[in-house]
C-alpha cells in the first residue's frame, strides 16, 4: 500500500490558499476557484465516504470520497487506467511514433487569454498538418490516424502550450487495398510538418481575430486593433516554430506505458514536492537545456507564486484534452482498425475475458490494503457530516 506524500498540492492550497484567494478576488476565475476548492477537499470528510470492515481480517478503516476534478495530482491514476484499459485494443502491431507540436512564446501568451480558442486550433492545426503530409504521395501516400494530448505546462509550471501526439507508423493507401509502412525508424520530416503548422496556424489565427473570436487583455490590448495585429505576425511568420519527432516506441506496449504517463497527467504530481517551508514551496524540476544529470534541479517559489502558476493550466470546462484523428477518430475508429488488422495480416485482437467475468462475478468495490479481502460498506456518511461514531476496534 502506497503511503500518503509527505507534502500534497492540497496541503499547499490548504495552508496558503484562503489568504491568497482573498488578496486575488476579482483576478480569479470561477473555473479556477472550483479547482481549489476541489483539491483542498478531495479525500477528506468534506466529500464524505464510507466506512469499511474487512471480512478477512477484520479491519475498520474510513474511506473518503474523492474530488475526481481532472486538474487534481490525487485522481488522475485511476481515470488513466480506465482510459488505458479502453485503448489496449485499440494498438497494431506497427511502429508506432511520438511527435510534438509546440507553440511559440508570444502565441503562448494570447493563448492564455483565448484558451478555448487557441487550444483548440493547436489540436486542429496538428492534426491537418500530420494527416496532410502523410497524404501528400512525395512523403507517404497514405491515410494515417493520430491520438493527440494537450499538456500546457514547462516542467518549472510555466504556461507552455503543445500537443503530443502517437502516431502509427503508416497508413491505409488511397483506395483501401493495402497498408503502407513508413521507412524505419522514420516517419514524416519535421522541417516539412514545421512550416506547414506554422503557415496554416497563422492562416487561422488571422481569420479568429477577423471574426472578432479573440480576446486581449493587459499589454496585449492593442492587438485588438487589426493592423497593430498584422504587424505583431510578421516575426512569426520568420521564426522557427517546434515540432520534433522523437525515436520510434519500443513495440506497443512501450506505446502504453507512455501513455500511462502522459495522458492524464497535472501541471505537478505530488511526488515532485519537496518541501514548504518559510523559505517557500521546493519542488523537483527538469532543465532541458541543461545535459545528463544537471537537468534535474530543485526550485522553490514562494507558496503565493506556486500556487499562481499550477492555475494557470486550468483547462475550460468541457474541454477534451485528449483527442483522435483520422483513422482513429472515434466516428470510424472500429472499422479502420478491422480494415488495417486485415491488411496487416493480423488476427482481431481476443474478446475481454476478464470483463466478460466481471459482468458475471462483479469485483468488489473497496479491497483491504492488508489482506486482499473484499471490505463491505458499515456506513456511509454524506458531504459535510461527520461520522457518528469512530468505528469500533
């Protein structure tokens, strides 16, 4: 059984949270507000819970209800393994590739004002960039399929907008007869993803602000003007925008277990917290621009400022953070698959035995951390009450 974290986001929020909610009130927005209020309760008896009894050893415990707020470090592994356990058969058996698109500094700004907007045009502006190039015959000549994950954080909990995406490593050809492969160990040319991503982002962002779809605030205000706008494009359309394409995965599994970092991660996880102090907050940080060992650092904010940046990646409500393209878009995504599987030469992959099992002989909810024993429900207590009676020993 894995212990509580010496130091959680919520103790931060907890210690530091009211003092600076009222110090910011106006500045916050209701989205961020619930997420505060979400973590700070998430697991305690202000969520209410259960209490258990073990039927094998006869332990009593208090189980308290989670938040399931998506932004929160304490409820994401569980949403990951639901998700994870729907892609399993989703994976061929191909070389499957990693690519990410990342925004540049200043559009990385606007972004921030324009969330809904701009995070959905990098999703979109990816996507078409991926399935074009892979459709042109002088690259590969196929239609391929993306899954795509929006991140918004630098590992120092900077706003830092990209998508990652997985992509396998080929497609079906124009008339549906056979499967293409890619060369080896290459996908597509990331100078040649780069400026279209770049040219069609910008083809959009101008026709956003045409349409009076986005926002400006602070020293950006004046880019409400269209022709201060204009001139605020030029450089971009001059600099180099990221994309990178990393190695190809090891085999599909490796494919997965990525994705069971990647997908349902939070701008931090508990376990990079190192310490609140009176100096601040100290947590574990990656410097990419530094090599080998010395990319990994500590770094200590002050409680106000941490707590500043992590709200920063609140996401708009409804928002889909993960999403799939092309042959794997969810309109078509079965019958894609089937049709890549019998081009691959490859059996459909076996039904779910376990979740055919599950239907018939249901897995208890709660287990005992110490025995393995399925615990039963002694009481449940509603939010904000208390538990009428400690449980008897």
């Amino acid at each position: 059984m894995h212990g509580r974290p010496a130091l959680e986001v919520a103790d931060i929020f907890r210690a530091h949270g009211p003092a600076w909610r009222d110090v910011q009130r106006g500045h916050l927005s209701l989205a961020q507000l619930k997420v505060m209020s979400a973590i700070t309760q998430c697991r305690t008896a202000a969520l209410g819970g259960h209490v258990l009894r073990c039927g094998g050893c006869g332990l009593d415990e208090v189980s308290y209800n989670s938040c399931r707020n998506r932004h929160c470090p304490k409820c994401q592994s569980s949403a990951a393994k639901r998700w994870l356990d729907a892609r399993q058969a989703d994976l061929l058996p191909v070389e499957y590739y990693h690519v990410v698109f990342t925004l540049p500094a200043p559009i990385a700004d606007i972004a921030y004002q324009n969330k809904a907007a701009l995070y959905g045009l990098l999703f979109d502006i990816a996507a078409e960039t991926l399935l074009r190039i892979a459709a042109d015959p002088k690259h590969l000549g196929a239609s391929i399929g993306a899954t795509l994950v929006l991140h918004t954080w630098g590992s120092a909990l900077t706003h830092h907008p990209h998508v990652h995406g997985i992509v396998p490593g080929g497609g079906l050809a124009p008339d549906g007869t056979r499967w293409i492969a890619c060369r080896p160990g290459f996908f597509l040319s990331v100078r040649v993803l780069s400026r279209l991503f770049r040219r069609r982002f910008l083809e959009e962002l101008q026709r956003l602000h045409g349409s009076g779809q986005l926002r400006f605030f602070g020293e950006h205000a004046a880019l409400t003007e269209p022709a201060a706008f204009k001139a605020w494009l030029v450089p971009l359309r001059q600099c180099e925008w990221v994309v990178y394409a990393k190695r190809p995965f090891a085999g599909p599994q490796a494919v997965l277990a990525y994705l069971s970092r990647y997908t349902h991660r939070v701008a931090i996880s508990n376990s990079r917290l190192l310490a609140m102090d009176e100096r601040g907050v100290t947590f574990r940080w990656k410097d990419y621009r530094a090599k080998g060992k010395t990319r990994h650092k500590a770094m200590t904010l002050s409680p106000q400022e941490f707590m500043r940046r992590f709200l920063l990646h609140v996401l708009p409500g409804g928002f889909h953070r993960i999403r799939h393209y092309g042959l794997l878009a969810n309109s078509n995504r079965r019958d894609n698959l089937a049709l890549a599987r019998e081009l691959l030469h490859v059996a459909p992959p076996p039904p779910d035995e376990s979740a055919s099992e599950a239907a018939t002989v249901p897995a208890p909810t709660f287990v005992c951390a110490h025995c393995g024993h399925a615990m039963v429900v002694l009481q449940v207590f509603l939010r904000g009450c208390s538990i009428r009676a400690p449980p008897a020993s």
